[in-house]
C-alpha cells in the first residue's frame, strides 16, 4: 500500500509536468494591440492580433495603415510599432520597416535596423526605417555600434547609410509638432517653441529691422544675474 500511494504521487507529478508550459528563448515576448491592424506571421500562416498574445523568435510583427501595436520583450524593455511597420520578433528585435519607439529599462536593448545596430539601457528613442535608418534620441542616450561617432545623447539623432556609417554625424534631433511620439515626449518644448516664435513676430513687427537681436539680449541681460 505504501508503494502504491508513492507511485501515485510520482506518476502525477509526472502528469503536472508534462502539462506546464515548456519555457524557452521566446519567454516573456509579447504584442498588444493598441490601435487599426495588427497581424502576427509564422512562417506561411498570419493572423490578426486583437487582443494580448506571445510570439516567438522569428515572427513578423505587422502594422496597417492606421496600426499601432506593443511588443513587450521582458525587463522593461519594450517597441511601440507606428503605423505600416515590420519588426522581426527577437530578444535583439529588427526593424524591418516603418518607425518604432524603443524603451530600455535597466536592462540593456539591442535593436537592429538594415546595417546599423542600436545598443542602450535606460533610455526611449526612435528607430525610422526606409531607404536609411534614423535613429533619435528622446532620453538617456543610445550607441550606433561601428559607426564610429559615440553614444548619441538626448535629444539628437544621426542618419546610419548602408555599410554602417553615419557620414553626417549626429544632428539635432527633428521635432514635428503633429507627430505623436513627439508630442507625448516633448509636448512642453513643443509649446514653449511655439511660444517663442510668437514672441520673436511680434518683436519684429514692434521694433525697426536688425533690432530684434539687441531687444532680446538687453531682456536677457536683466533677466539672468551676473555669475
């Protein structure tokens, strides 16, 4: 009897492990819809994504024209897919096409995109993908390995041309007042630039020609203190 009740015991804990989930490479990766078409493909079959669901190495994650989708990749590292974009599914994920929004927690994330390799750790940029790659830089900073000009920093970006090389160097970063991304990020310089170009009109209709400089410099000069 006290055999049998052993055995018992031992072939259903056999019974529970064979029913767990297997873990593997692909574990903790993630899509979540956000908005329009998401599509998920393996291989030759593809299907819609509507709501939560894991993917594996190798899948090919899909936007429509008005999608946008999560791809959570464990350690809060994830990208945000903007619309009509292609990402390779991986823990090194590749952007295929389109724009996506990389945030690395602590944990360091690797991006790839056509020739250029995207490396940082507790930072959020975006990776455009078309003819040439750009890379911009909302916060923290993120290295384009091999290419020779150091990490970029906040608020900067560089254009990576085939082979690798960033030929331009870094540039200030772009922003568009209509891009979301932009505007969630940087919604408070976006204004205050908006500010200041209404200022600089009405010091331009206010004062002669070529006296908008010297204006500006005299507010200047009262409004910050000698060091």
């Amino acid at each position: 009897m006290i055999w049998t009740r052993a055995a018992a015991v031992a072939l259903a804990g056999l019974a529970v492990a064979s029913c767990a989930p297997s873990s593997g490479p692909g574990d903790g990766l993630r899509v979540v819809p956000l908005a329009g078409e998401v599509r998920v493909a393996d291989g030759d079959d593809s299907f819609l994504v509507d709501e939560d669901v894991s993917v594996s190495p190798g899948d090919l994650l899909t936007t429509g024209a008005g999608g946008r989708a999560m791809l959570h990749l464990g350690s809060s590292r994830s990208l945000e897919l903007g619309g009509l974009a292609q990402v390779r599914v991986a823990n090194e994920p590749e952007v295929v096409r389109g724009s996506v929004l990389a945030t690395s927690g602590e944990s360091s994330l690797s991006v790839r995109a056509g020739d250029a390799e995207i490396e940082a750790a507790g930072s959020v940029f975006r990776v455009d993908r078309g003819f040439s790659v750009t890379v911009a830089v909302y916060r923290g900073a993120a290295a384009i390995l091999g290419s020779g000009i150091g990490a970029l920093s906040a608020l900067r970006q560089a254009v990576v041309v085939s082979g690798g090389a960033v030929p331009r160097g870094p540039r200030p970063l772009a922003v568009r007042p209509d891009h979301p991304w932009d505007i969630r990020l940087l919604g408070s310089a976006i204004d205050l630039g908006i500010d200041l170009v209404r200022l600089q009109r009405g010091l331009t209709r206010a004062l002669p020609p070529g006296a908008e400089d010297t204006a500006v410099l005299r507010a200047l000069a009262d409004t910050i203190p000698p060091r």
